[in-house]
C-alpha cells in the first residue's frame, strides 16, 4: 500500500502516514494540488514557514507505460502567489512510485539557520545537516552524491539559486544519466531554500515495485497507447529528430516567434538557431540527437548537444530556452545559448523565467540587445555569486522589470510569457490569461492545435473557438499531468481516438478501477477548480486573468493585436 | 472661475479646460481621486502611457485660513498598485490656488528619451526640454531655478530617484524657506519621472487670489477655528514644542515603538532619539524648535536642525523618519538620522518607505543592525548612483524582502507600515489593513484616541472598538484631506465642539455654499467609495485588507497579537 512521506523541518522529524481515502485515487498533479490547497493557507508567505512543499509522482508512474516518469512539484509559489505545479522527467517519479511513495510532504522551516539533506529510503526520510555541498551547484552535488552514495542515487537538488531563495530558482532532479532535469518554473527552487533542504537523495534499494491489479489488461493496453506514440507526425518522429527546437522555423514562419522581447513576431537569425541547424550541429559534432528525459520515454525529444570540441555541453535543450534566449534577446548563436543552458541548469534556475527576463533586461539597457556574451557573464558573476544585480535578475522577469520601470514586461501573474506571441497564436494567450499557474505555456498547450494542426485547426490570427479550445486543453493537461504522462502524449491522444482509451485502461488496470473519459475530464475539471480556489483565497480575481497593456500594440507580420475583452476571457471558467 | 490645467505629455502640448460641474465641489485629495478613478483605468501600468498624475490644492488653499496650505497629488501608484493621494505642505497649493488652478492633469509618456520641465503661469503650461538639471538632487533644482527665475518661483521636482522611477520616490515641494517638504508615499515621483517631468515651475505673478463670496462669514469662522487649534494641547503646544517627534518616548512608554523589524515593541536607546534630546539639541545649536510648512501655518510642528557646527542640517525632521532609522534600525544617533533624512529630501525618496525598508534590509543581512554610517553609505553610494543595489533598496520596504527572501517584512499593499506597531496599537491595524492606499499612519490617525486620548480614549491592547474609530477617522481624513488642511486639524476637531463648526464656515463662505455637517462626512465617505471602487477594479480585494503573516507572533512588553479575524476586518466597509 502507498504512504504519504511528511518531513517537518520545524522539528526535524519525519513520519509515515496512510494515505487518506480522498487521496487515494489521486496523483501528479491532482495530488500535489489537492495537498497544498487543503494543508496550505492560501493567504501564507511562500517563503514562510506555513508554506509546504509536496512532491508526487503520477498515477501510472513506476509502471511499463510508456512516457509515464513525470513527478509533480507543488507549493504556494514565491514568484506568482498562486498554488503551484511543476512536472519534471529524470529518475525519481519512477523510484518514488516503486517506493510505494504516494507523495513527499515537507513542512515548516528550520528554526537554525543551517542546511539539511533528506535522505529518503523505503523505510521512512531521514534529515541530516549539509554542509560541504552549500554554495555549490547542481552538477558538483550530482557528482559528490554519486561517490557518497553510489550512480544509482536519484537526487533532487537545488543549486546556489534555490539556497538564495531567488524566485526563479527551481528544482533540479537527477537523470538516467545523471544530467539535470527541472521543476522549471514558479521558484520551487526558492520555497526548497526557504527550508533549508539542499538536497534530497533517494535511494531506492528494496523498493516494492508496482502493484499491477490487472497485468494482462495493463500490458494490451500499453501496446495499443505506445503505438499511438510512435504513429504520430510530431511525438513519433518530429520531436525525435530536432526535439523540441523543431518550433523556430514553424513559429518564425507563423509570426508568432516573440523577437526584442516582444516587440516583432520574426526574428532575422532564426536559421542560425533552428532546430534544423540544431540537428546538423549536433550530428557533426557527436551528440545525440535522440534522449529520454527519463527511463521508459518513446518520443526521445532531448538531445545531447556537444560543444566544438565534442564534448558534452548540454542535453534538455528546450525550444523554449532557445528562442528566451535567441528571438527574444536577439543573440543567433546556439553554442551561447547552450552554454547558457548548462549554467543555468548549474545555478538551478528557470530557463524559461530567466530568459524572458533578460529580454526585459536588455529593454532596461543592463545589457544590449544581442550580447549572448553578456547574459553567459550576468549568469555566472551575478546571479551565480548572488550578487544585488544578480538577486534582481533572479527575481525574474518582473523582478527586473520593477527595478528599472519597464512597461514592456511579458507577465501573467508575475511569470515570464513563454515563447509564443498571444497576439499572433491567440489560444496560448487565452492559456496565459487564465492558467491557474501564472503564464504558461504548458497548461494548455494550443499550439497544437492553431499551428501544428493536431486535433483540428483554430485559425491563431483569430478569436473565435480561442477560448473553448484553451478550456478543452487546460482540463486534458490537468489531468494528463496527474497521470505521470508526459504532456506530449497530448498530441497522439488529440489525433488518434485509441490514445486516450488505452490510458484509461492503463489506470484501470493498474488500480482495478473503472474510469470512464467522462471521470477524467471531470478529474481535469476537479484540479483547476481546486486550484482556482486556492488562488482566490490568496486573493487572485478576474483583473489577474488578463495580459499584459503593451499587448495592445500591433505586432508584425500580421499587425496582430491582443483583442480579447474581459468578459470573453473570463468566459474560460464557465464550466 | 477656477480652470483644468491639462499637459499632455505624449504629444507635448497643454490645455485650460472648464471645471466640469461635477467636481466643482471638489478639491485636494477628493478631487484627484476622482479624477483619477475617471480617466485612468484601473489596470494600466503605473509607469505606462495611460496613467495621470494630478495636482490639486484643497478647498481652503490660497485663502488666510490657517493651516489650509496642503497640496494633494494623485495618481495610480507603481508601489502599491492601488489608486493613491499623498499630501503635501509647501508653495505650491497656495500658488495654484490664487492662480486659479483647480487641478493639473498631466497624461501620456514622452516619445523621445528626453527629461521636460513643465512652467506653470496663470496663462497656462509651457513644456520645455531640460538638459541640465538631469541627474541633479532636489537641492542643486530648488537653488538652480531660483537663479533661473527668482526667489519667488514655485517648484515641484524630482531627485534621482524619481528620475530612475523607483517605486519609493516622492515628489519634493519648496518650502517657504526654499527647503523641501514631500508628497511622500506611493511613488508618486516615479509617476513623474515615468513622464519624464524634471521640475514643475510655478510663477504666481498676476494671480488673481481667491475669491471669498462672504468675506465677514469667513474672517469670523477663520478666527474660531484658530483658536481652536492653538487651545489645543497637542495641536497649539505640544507639537509646537517638540514636533511630531514628541511621539518617541510616548510610543516607546506605550509598548507600540516597533524596534528591530518590527520584533520588539521598545527601543533601549530611545531617549537619544526622543523629541525631548531633539528639542534641546536644537535649541544648544542655535536651530528653531518652531517651524511651518506653508506660509499660514500657526501650529509649527516642523522645526531647524542644525549639525555640531551649528549649520543647517535639515527640517521636517519627523517622527516616522526618527523612528524608522531609529528604534526600527537600532541607530541611537540623532545626527546620523538627520544626515539621511536631508539625503533622502535631496534624492528625493520616502523617508518612511526607505527607513522601514532598511530595517527589512538589516534582517537580510545587507548590513547590521545599528549601523546608521552604512544607512548614509547606501543612500549616497548606492541609491544616489542608482546601483543595483540602490534599485533593490529604492524599490521599498518589499522589494528588499522579495530581493533577499525575507518573511518579515512590514507592508500592507506593498507599502511599508510606519511607525506604530498595530499588535499594541490595534486602532492603526486596522488603518493599515484596510487604507485604500496600503499602510498608511494618515489615513486615519487611531494614535490620537489610543494613545494621545484626543477624541476619548480606546484602549489600543483590545480589539474593542477600534474598527469603528478606525473607520469614523478615515473617513473625516479623507474629508480633511480635501479641504487643503493639515492633517493635525484632527486634533481640536476631535476635542472641541466649536473646530469643525467653523471649519464648515469657512468652506460656506468661501464658496456661497450651505454644507453641513453630514454633507462633510458624506463627502469622506464617498471618496474612500470612490478610491476602492478604483482598487476593486485593479484587482484588489478583502484579501489585500490584511497585516502580513509575521504579526501573530507576540511583542514585547506587552506579548500582544494582531488578532483581528478577516471578517472582524472587512467590517470597516460597512457604511
């Protein structure tokens, strides 16, 4: 049987409970958001001692399905003040799950100013102080916990920027091969600093495994849901051979690539650090252009990226990293953004935060436009070393926007705007706007549908169906994310109607249960109302759910503005 | 017939506009937020091109009341967020006043990436770009315009900080000794700075003066009401005596002197710092215990502070600042206090936003406890040279606490709370929560009945009461505020039956009007409805009425919590 995990930093005790019935049928993303919502108080300091961070892997997590190794990362967040999630690959979704580990609670915050490790074992947490590894980052603490214990230790860690609680530090969790994977954004990094957890090793030895109620059901089913993956255009080929990078050329082409932190919709060096170049690149110089971002993924959408010299530089290198960083700050050269990418996995910060903010960075004159050099030195020197300019930028995006009045600053809720234009691919918009979590682009992801023409077509220059589509996909991931799936299974699950059956008899036949796709839309339905209340207890209204004023602008090609009232976004929540 | 001053800075030209009818009756704080809440929208940005400064002298200004020489400026505030009028002495109302200047709106943002002037004459608004003043503190301005033009010139300017739009800039207004007194809180000077205003020079020549409609009436209700105020014990002698830093050893008797962060409620070195060592300070060193903001002021709380050598160190040297570098930082030294605080007047930065946030920056470990030599430091060295480390401190009280992670961190709405800890004096708790301009001591002065008995007596330890004195003050505030009178008018208007009798007269006669006294208090009533209304509508709600966190935690001597249920709170609105 599953337990719950609760470490309470307070008193530095640890403890094993039941999981409570409510719980039971919950995972992912439901569980962390049903925890925080009911155990948080939504008014709380994230950074505060009322303040809990849950770990939970998803439902079919541990499990032969394929792509199922997601963990969920959920606290009240310190850069928006919304509950928060956060799924990452790597290796400990998969350890928790055959720990028999429902969810990892931690609470409170050390009454001594000193750091801890938890060291999480089949028979219960333990908490010891750290000292050697503070101040170090990522990779130093993956490679000293390797030799301390041994390669098969999973690690969940947080690097200088998480110690300094900066609001864009995230959590990063080890890999299969032990490269960094993250709990990128919303500053969990931030709110494990606050407790003084450096860092959680996982030593899964023992471990029961899975309980499968029915194997025989479980495998057909994983056969017909692997099929669908491997079948589809985008998640069984075109992730798998540019990755995630395949999106430069496509939303260059549709105007939607947001370029000078926002101000154009193309950006002229889009060639120079396309996904297509990446994977010219990275086959001449050796790397990988195929990588599961942990055991069990079919769609392999990472990569290994080598330097010029052949040696490993980067794997995890996202689409969305890569235009922060490129379009938006106008630097065409990709061995920078990568080098970029590996510090910024180092330092444990959000490279989907950090690097929409140094597009607000170079608006502010801190650097110029197009200095790649200048963001590697403001990386390592300042936010690194943690210095003034250094806790600024780490604030993110809107942190960097205050500190020198800028108006043109991409946010919802306080989050950097990922790299997709709302005024040009007006779905994604509708997903920033409403999104429980602040803008992001995960939560409902419309590009599929306005751009990559997966599940239909909405037209992205237009408003009508904007709304109804960001609603449909916002329920979908909601519940997707509590499965332990990875999000990208959307794409064969919106095209091909054996996708989502075979999931459902997936969970059926792990638990023994009879979830219907009604029970999981509703489940869907369930997590974001759950959240939405917690962000309303925290003092969130409607006024929060709207972009930017500079979104008002027209921009080119299309001249697209945001044209959206109020009225017609807030007709997302009418369900 | 009083006229619209209008400058609009995107297009750089100017208007005269009629009165529309409706804010006829208007003037001071109630003018400015209703203009505010009728051409800004809510949720602009508050440095962006659609937010409005707006000047407004009170009822009485530029008439021989006594002590009616307040200026109100409004504005949508880059602190708080929330819709925000802040008050100030000086030239400048009794200038617009007898010039006929009901209001200056000044809107949109300038183009081009210049600094302007704007010169007001009774003819009208000249807008002239300005080269040399840029980067100049607010005494090189004030000194360089009276060479400019002559002794006589009004001006309303922005130091560095406002220049930098940091949200804890103020703006500075001429005193009658060509000293500087401020619209303090909110960031009113990163509005103007935003609108790249370096000055505002005020030439009266040719005003016409005010018209008063009964001459006799008003001279007859002019001299009661000064009787009124200088009968009274704090308003005609104690202030006069010791300025409002009379309230040190009060304060610190009382257990409500908040020391360190706000983690104890008295201050060992409170006697060095106290209004009775300043007064004889001053007097030793050939200073003036007796000082007026504005010409017409006959209860002189201000004062001449002089240095060891007998120089002019600084004036308006306030209880709120002397605290806050004081007991809240642990610096026991009165010169060192009077240093920043002529720093402070000079950059042009709230002393009360910039001394709480010092303490914020002392918990975070910038610098210690006690050290007032490092407070001068940071002020000239980092905030003057507008550092990185100056924007995180130029920010404010918050902005130092989401720089560095703190959880102790004073502020209600974003706006640090002053002076007077609400555990152990609950009535100003209740101000603070609930001020539609975040914590603010003026918004309805509860020290008078807690502490003072002016107006009888509550008991500031017990929650009894103190909602309904909190809300009675607000809304007779937010009527004084409108009248152009010193806030301070409170106190006979509290005790003698005869003050606000004569203060109705005044306004009757100066008018030809009829109001009484239930039109006073509606008119209060409908601007704290006029400014939440604005709030509401920029996404504020009952949620935002509330003390941080850190406030449950009992206070020396007393052991006193801030125990006010949310709901117990929310009853401050119903009237």
């Amino acid at each position: 049987m599953d337990k719950i995990f609760r470490v309470n930093m307070t008193d530095l005790i640890t403890s094993i409970e039941e999981v409570p019935s409510n719980w039971a049928g919950l995972g992912g993303r439901a569980l962390t958001s049903t925890i925080v919502a009911a155990e948080v108080d939504p008014s709380c300091h994230a950074l505060g001692v009322n303040n809990k961070l849950v770990f939970a892997p998803g439902l079919l997590s541990g499990t032969a399905a394929a792509n199922s190794g997601r963990m969920s990362c959920g606290a009240k967040s310190p850069l928006t003040g919304t509950i928060k999630e956060s799924n990452v690959g790597g290796t400990s979704a998969q350890q928790f799950a055959k720990m028999g580990i429902k969810a990892l609670i931690i609470e409170g915050l050390p009454k001594e100013d000193k750091f801890y490790s938890l060291n999480v074992t089949t028979s219960g947490v333990t908490i010891s102080e750290e000292t050697e590894l503070i101040g170090k980052g990522n990779f130093a603490v993956i490679e000293a916990l390797e030799a301390r214990f041994d390669k098969k230790v999973g690690v969940v860690s947080i690097g200088q920027a998480g110690e300094a609680k900066m609001a864009a530090a995230n959590i990063s969790v080890k890999d299969p091969d032990s490269k960094i994977r993250s709990h990128g954004r919303g500053g969990m990094g931030a709110v494990m600093g606050s407790k003084k957890i450096k860092y959680i090793s996982i030593d899964a030895a023992g471990a029961p495994g899975v309980q499968i109620a029915d194997p025989e059901k479980f495998k057909a089913a994983s056969r017909v849901f692997a099929k669908t993956i491997l079948d589809h255009p985008v998640a069984g080929e075109g992730l798998a051979t540019y990755g995630t990078n395949v999106l430069v050329n496509i939303l260059n082409e549709a105007g939607g690539l947001p370029t000078r932190n926002f101000t154009y919709g193309q950006f002229e060096g889009h060639d120079k650090i396309s996904g297509e170049t990446m994977h010219d690149v990275i086959v001449e110089r050796g790397g990988k252009t195929k990588h599961g971002c942990h055991a069990g993924c079919i769609m392999q959408c990472s990569q290994v990226y080598n330097d010029k010299q052949g040696n490993y530089l980067t794997s995890g290198f996202e689409y969305e990293t890569i235009w922060g960083m490129g379009a938006n700050c106008c630097v065409d050269n990709l061995d920078q953004i990568a080098e970029a990418d590996s510090i910024m996995d180092d330092i444990g910060i959000d490279s989907i935060e950090t690097t929409v903010m140094f597009g607000v960075a170079m608006e502010a004159g801190i650097l110029p436009f197009g200095d790649g050099a200048g963001i590697l030195r403001l990386l390592k020197d300042e936010i690194g070393k943690l210095t003034p300019l250094g806790r600024i930028l780490g604030g993110g995006t809107g942190s960097v926007g205050k500190a020198y009045g800028v108006t043109r600053v991409p946010v919802v809720k306080n989050q950097g705007i990922p790299a997709y234009d709302p005024r040009s691919v007006k779905g994604i918009g509708i997903t920033y706007a409403t999104s429980t979590m602040g803008a992001d682009h995960t939560a409902g992801y419309s590009i599929a549908t306005n751009i990559l023409n997966i599940g239909g077509f909405v037209d992205p220059l237009k408003k009508e169906g904007q709304v109804e589509l960001s609603r449909n996909l916002q329920i979908a991931t909601a519940a997707v994310d509590s499965t332990g799936m990875c999000i990208f299974i959307a794409f064969p699950a919106l095209d091909n109607p054996e996708c989502l059956p075979a999931l459902i008899d997936m969970i059926n036949a792990r638990f023994g249960i009879n979830l219907t796709g009604d029970d999981v839309t509703e489940l869907g339905k369930s997590v974001l109302k759950t959240e939405r209340a917690f962000n309303i207890g925290a003092g969130f209204t409607n006024k929060d759910d709207r972009l930017p004023e500079f979104f008002s602008e027209p921009v080119a090609p299309h001249n697209a503005v945001w044209d959206f009232s109020g009225e017609e976004i807030d007709a997302f929540w009418d369900f």
